[in-house]
C-alpha cells in the first residue's frame, strides 16, 4: 500500500513538472511572437496616406492662389477617403496593442476634419476671386470696344484716352492684389476705382455702363479676396500634418521597442529549449528502458486477452444454440398443448376414410362376382358355343347383375365413397403439413407472405382450442409482406393460445383483425373478452422467464419470444388491457424488414 501510494506521488509530482515546463515555453513562445506584422504596416500605410492627402491640400491651395485659371483636374473625394481611413485605424486600435495610436487618433482624425473643412470654405473663396479677377480682365476688350465705338462721335476725346488709361491702370492694379493682397494695394486698388467712376460720369451712356460694370467687379474682388485670404491664414496654423508625422514617429518607435524586447525573449526561448530536449533526451532513455520491460508484459497480457476472447467466443456460440433450442422448446411446448385438439382433427377426416374403406370393402363381392360373369360370357362368345341356351342363361345372368348393379347405383356410390376417403386424406395431408411448416427449425427462410393466410393456417391449428369459443375474422385487404412465415405463425399462435387461456370460463370472444395502417406497414390485432391483464404486471409481461401461470404450466419465454421476433422483423408489438373488459395485443409489421430476419430467433 506504501509504495502504491509513493509511486502515486511521483507521477503526480511528474505531472505537476510537466506542466509547468509546458507553461514556461508556452510563455517565452508567446512572448517571441511578432505580433500582425500585417496589421501594423497597414496602420503605416494608412499614416502614409494622410500624409498624401495633406501634402495634395497644400499644393492645390498654393496653386489655387498662383494661378488665374480654376484648374482642370478632376478633384477626389477626399471626404470618403478620410472616413475609410479613420474606420480602418479605429478598428486597427482594437487588433494592435499601441498606446500611441490608441491616445492619438482622436486629436488626429479632429485635426484631418478642421483642415479639410477650411480646405473646402478656402475653395468656394477662391472660386469667387478668381471669378471676379477674370470678369475685371476680361473689360479690357470690352472697354476697348466700347471706346472704339463712341470715337467718332464724342468730341472730347482725351477723356476717351483718359477714361481707357483709368481701366489699364484698375485691371493692373488689381492684378497685383490678387497675388500680394495687402492693406495698401488694396487702398490703391480703391482710389484708382474712385478715379474709374469718376471718368465714367462725364462719358457716353454705353461707356459709362461697362466702366461702371468693371467697378462692381472691381469691388467683388475687393470683397473676397480678404475672405480667402483669412482662410488661407487659418490653413497655415492647422496641425494634422505635424500630427501625422508625430504619430507616426510614436507608433515606429512601439514597434521597435516591442521587436527588441521580442528578440530578448527568443534567447531565452533557445536557451530553454535546449535545456529541455536535454531533459526530455534522458527521459526518452528512462522510458525505452522501461518500454523493453513493458513489452515482454504485454505480449503474456494479449496471450491471455487472446485465450479469453476465445473462451468468450465459444461461450457466446453455446449460449447462441441454447437460446435457439430454448426457443425451440418453447414452441414445442405450446405444440404439445394442442396434441389432443389435433388428434382429434385428425381422427374425424380418418374416420371419412375408414368408413369410406369398410363400404368399398362390402362392395367388392358383388363388383368380383360381375366381372366374373362376364368373364365367362366373354369367353363363350370367343368360344363360339353351339349351346345357344348355356350362352342365353349366361348372358341373361351377366344382364341381370349389371341392372342389380345399376339399380343399387353401386358406381356413383363407390365414386363418393373414394371422394370421401380423398377428402380425408387432404385434411390429414394439411394438418401434418400445418404441423411441419409451423414446427421446423429452419428459422431464416424468408419469403412472401400473406398474414391472412398465416392466420387461417394458425386458426386450424388450434382449431381444439377455439371449439367453446367464438372466432371472429375481420380480415382487410393488405399486401403480402417479406419475413419468415414460421416465425410469425408461432407469433399468432402464441397470441390465440394467451387469448384462450385469458377467457376463464364460458363461451368467450376473439376478434382477429388485420389492416393496412399506412401505405408501409400492416397490423394485426389480436383481441379477447377476458379476464384482463393487471396494471402492476403488464409492464413485465415481455420480460423472459415472467408468469403469472403455476409452476409446470407455463415457462415465462412465449410473449418474451413474441417481441424478439416482431423486433426482428423490425416491427412493434403494443398491448391494451382493461381488467374484466379484455385484452388487444397489436403487431405492426413493415412491407419490407430493414434486413433480413436473424435465425437465432
């Protein structure tokens, strides 16, 4: 008991050792994995691209304030990308375990948002300068037109030169504070429009309106370009690109530190795994030692697993013949109580045929004693008799035999006399055969088979049994089934004799149904008026070895063997009782069993 319990002992503390080496490798491996070198160069890759986005804002702002044209270009939308990458890094901060990413992407994504909405006011803005700019430079065509076309009429013509200087000098001027827009070109700008609409008062009507139209555009330009101006101001204090390069900068550096801090941990690993195949080398020599001892072990161990499972085998066969002769018994038995009711059976067709026999036994002298006659009558007419009164008295003797015969109707009388003796013949014939067929061992011939039949056969059978008792056949139209007809015979039989013996006195009823249940199956209801089955036994009434009969008369297996062969046939054997009403035992067979019927029953 000691040493069991030592040897307990080690194999836990063994166990215990086991693990926890298991633990310490499982943990190094764990901290050398590199983690989703995927995840994190996307994460870069979606830094790189707000970089892009950043630099392309700044050089369309620049370009949109050095040239005079609206470009042509196609413009992204920079709003969707923005949004795909802010929902990419959101959810890459849920995948990689960065500080950094995790405490900047917030003021990261506010950052991107408030320059890409400046982006946008600073578009609209410029947009209108440009388009007043271009309105105030397209006049010098159109103020030149119009001088050309009031020179001739207008007599003053130096304030047509005058008034044309005026516009030179508004576009020149105007020109130069869209590109340096401060305070006092803007003052310039101004004054020179005053002298504009000064100029415009004292000239014709069509001249004075386009000098005036070019003083409104004037003054647009005057109007926006101060508000695009602010906007550009305000762009040039966001941060998100700074930010960009920030975060970026961060996140590189939790990547290298995690990498080198991995490194670290992978000369540990090595270092203990070698330490490991070091001990696990000794143990493998330890355990090969001990499988050499093991095996000699095991091969008496399947030398005698080997004997047993042959001890087994042969018990299982004589178990397998004990049971098949058990059962065989067991119908013997029911077959010899009904030896008396076949005697009978058949000593009623024998008596037709003794009967038959002793009447064509009494006929014979007179049948012998014509044919005799008229033998002798033959062979004087072959003879050729010149005794024409011996050949008249025999003729007249053989004439008077054969009306005798005639009268008697000895003929018709010894046909049905033969046709009796025929008849009981056939029923001794059917009765043995009945007996034969039900009685054989051969368990697995299986076939087609009508149950109605099988009923009918079964009913002649226990024909002595059924005489105080009336059988009522409420036979269906149902198709033939495949099973072995033996074994259901036994089935019916065994069920007809339990109704008899359930109808204690008196003249009882049994109702033999069949029916088709369902286009598959076909049941047969097996029904008395007898005394019923209690409640507390019809549970066990299937169990083997289980009566309620006294000791001699009855061996427990009938109804134990009435289940196995349903189930066999792969169908189901259900009963109904009520005390002082009756009892209705119901077969449901299948057209077809799954396979075929085992001959072990």
């Amino acid at each position: 008991m000691l040493q069991l319990r030592s040897r307990l002992a080690r194999g836990v503390l063994f166990a215990a050792a086991a693990a926890a080496l298991a633990a310490i490798l499982g943990y190094l491996y764990f901290k050398t994995q590199s983690g989703d070198f995927k995840r994190q160069n996307e994460v870069l890759a979606l830094f790189r691209e707000l970089k892009e986005i950043d630099a392309r804002w700044d050089v369309e702002v620049l370009r949109a304030r050095t040239e005079l044209a609206p470009s042509q270009l196609p413009v992204p939308d920079y709003g969707a990308v923005l949004n795909r990458v802010r929902q990419e890094l959101t959810a890459a901060t849920r995948d990689v375990d960065s500080p950094a990413l995790k405490l900047g992407l917030t003021d990261l994504a506010s950052a991107f948002a408030q320059k890409a909405e400046l982006v946008d006011k600073f578009k609209k803005a410029n947009a209108a300068t440009q388009q007043a700019l271009a309105q105030v430079l397209a006049a010098d065509v159109e103020i030149a037109g119009l001088v050309r076309g009031t020179w001739q009429d207008f007599r003053d013509r130096e304030r047509l030169v005058a008034a044309e200087s005026t516009v030179t000098q508004v576009i020149a001027e105007s020109q130069k504070y869209y590109f340096a827009p401060g305070a006092a070109q803007k003052k310039t700008v101004e004054t020179v429009a005053a002298d504009l609409r000064e100029a415009a008062a004292r000239l014709p009507a069509a001249l004075r309106e386009g000098l005036l139209r070019l003083d409104g555009n004037v003054q647009q330009l005057l109007g926006a370009k101060p508000i695009e101006q602010e906007l550009y101001q305000k762009l040039s204090f966001v941060t998100a690109g700074p930010r960009v390069n920030g975060l970026t900068n961060a996140y590189s550096r939790e990547i290298e530190s995690t990498l080198a801090d991995k490194e670290i941990y992978r000369v540990y690993l090595v270092a203990f795994s070698g330490a490991l195949l070091i001990f696990i080398g000794y143990l493998t020599a330890r355990l090969v030692a001990s499988y050499r001892l093991l095996n000699a072990a095991n091969e008496e161990l399947e030398r005698r697993v080997i004997e047993r499972t042959r001890e087994l085998s042969e018990a299982l066969t004589q178990l397998k013949e004990s049971e098949a002769q058990l059962i065989q018994t067991e119908k013997m038995s029911s077959l010899g109580q009904m030896v008396a009711g076949v005697a009978h059976e058949i000593n009623t067709p024998l008596a037709y045929v003794k009967n038959s026999l002793g009447s064509v036994k009494g006929k014979l002298p007179e049948l012998t004693q014509l044919i005799s006659e008229a033998e002798q009558l033959l062979a004087l007419l072959r003879a050729g008799a010149s005794d024409p009164q011996k050949l008249a008295q025999q003729f007249a003797l053989t004439e008077q035999l054969i009306a005798r015969f005639r009268e008697h109707q000895a003929l018709e009388e010894l046909r049905d006399l033969v046709k009796d003796g025929l008849y009981g013949i056939e029923q001794i014939a059917e009765i043995v055969v009945n007996l034969k067929d039900f009685s054989r061992l051969d368990r697995s011939k299986v076939s087609s088979f009508s149950l109605n039949e099988g009923l009918e056969s079964t009913l002649l059978l226990a024909k002595h049994e059924l005489k105080m008792h009336t059988v009522k056949k409420n036979f269906g139209a149902i198709p033939p089934i495949t099973c072995s007809p033996s074994q259901l015979n036994q089935v019916f039989l065994n069920l007809i004799n339990n109704a008899v013996q359930a109808i204690e006195a008196g003249e009882g009823v049994i109702t033999l149904t069949t029916r088709q249940p369902d286009t598959e199956h076909v049941a047969v209801d097996v029904e008395d008026n007898g005394k019923g089955i209690p409640p507390e036994v019809l549970p066990k009434i299937f169990d083997p070895f289980f009566t309620t009969k006294d000791v001699g008369k009855g061996t427990g297996l009938g109804l134990s063997i009435v289940y196995k062969i349903v189930e066999q046939h792969g169908g189901t054997l259900s009963v109904d009782s009520t005390v002082g009403v009756g009892t209705k035992f119901t077969v449901v067979l299948p057209l077809t069993p799954p396979e075929p019927a085992p001959a072990a029953a």
